[in-house]
C-alpha cells in the first residue's frame, strides 16, 4: 500500500472529501481505488507516488470498469468521480 493524493479541480475553496487505496500487481501494473464522500459529483486529479509503485513518469491511466483511457499531465491521472461512489483506475507502465 501507498499513500496517494487526490486534488479537486473544483474552484471553489471546498476539499475534495475522498480516499484512496492502492494495489500493486507485478513490476508493471497497479489498482488505484478513489472512494468520494462528497454530495456532488467531481472531477479529481490522482496523482500515485509512481515511485513505490514500480511504475515510471509516464505511466498510462485507464479506467477499469469501461477500459477507457484516462488524461494524465504532470504525474497525475483525471477522472470524474461520482457523489457518494467510487472509481477503479489502472495504472500501467
């Protein structure tokens, strides 16, 4: 397990009520999980220290359920996370 952050790009002054846990599979591939305790939905930037992880800068986002591939600039992947639910993000090398 690995700390990870999760920054709101909301502009308002809120926090992003939200937490993360994290799996590494292999050398190359790891599961982020961000849960949302917020009463609307948000998009988050998940930025995963790719370091402990095994994973390189450059690392590939991807939406686990759909599969889709996710934005990542500056070591940090995008996603809309749902009010009251939550997200499964792959990360691969």
């Amino acid at each position: 397990m690995s700390f990870q952050s999760v920054r709101s790009d909301a502009s308002r002054l809120n926090r992003v009520a939200a937490s993360t846990a994290v799996s590494r599979h292999g050398r190359r591939h790891a599961i982020v999980a961000v849960s949302s305790f917020n009463k609307e939905d948000r998009t988050v930037s998940v930025a995963p220290d790719a370091k402990p992880l095994g994973l390189a800068a450059g690392f590939k986002a991807f939406d686990l359920e759909t599969g889709k591939p996710l934005a990542v600039e500056g070591g940090a992947g995008r996603v809309k996370l749902p009010r009251l639910d939550y997200v499964m993000i792959e990360l691969r090398k």
